[in-house]
C-alpha cells in the first residue's frame, strides 16, 4: 500500500519534532555534564566540601534524559521504517 501524501507529510513532521526532541535532549544532557563536572571539580573532602547528593542526583537526572533520547531514536527508526 502505497502511503498518502498527507500520511508521508505527516510522518516527516513526526520525524522532524522527534529530531528537535532528540538535539534538545542531548543540549540539556550536555548542561548536566558540565554541572557535574564543575561540581566534582570543586570538592574539597580535606575541607569538607562534598556535593555527593547533587552530583548522584544529576547522575540520575543525566540517565533518564539518556534513556528517553534512546526512546525517541527507536521511534524514529520505527517510523522510518513505514
């Protein structure tokens, strides 16, 4: 069956809003990265500075923003198998 052309326009701008998701995502990803960084780079233990609970929740925060890049690449594939 040979899709419509409003089906095929349709399943571009799915693709394209996924493509934006996706490079939104990873700019966000990127920010936490460089949080993380910056918070392990100015840790003192010898002082006491410790930003243990920030970091392991940036870590967290960093690994669902993974996960749901992951989820959006799949639905690309998925579409673009149509």
């Amino acid at each position: 069956m040979i899709p419509k052309r409003s089906e095929e326009e349709s399943l571009s701008q799915k693709i394209k809003k996924l493509d934006e998701e996706i490079e939104n995502l990873i700019q966000e990803k990127k920010k936490i990265e460089e949080k993380i960084k910056d918070l392990m780079l100015h840790e003192d233990l010898s002082k006491g500075v410790c930003y243990a609970n920030e970091i392991h929740n940036l870590i967290q925060q960093k690994n669902m923003i993974a996960v749901e890049i992951d989820f959006r690449e799949k639905k690309k594939k998925r579409l673009l198998w149509y």
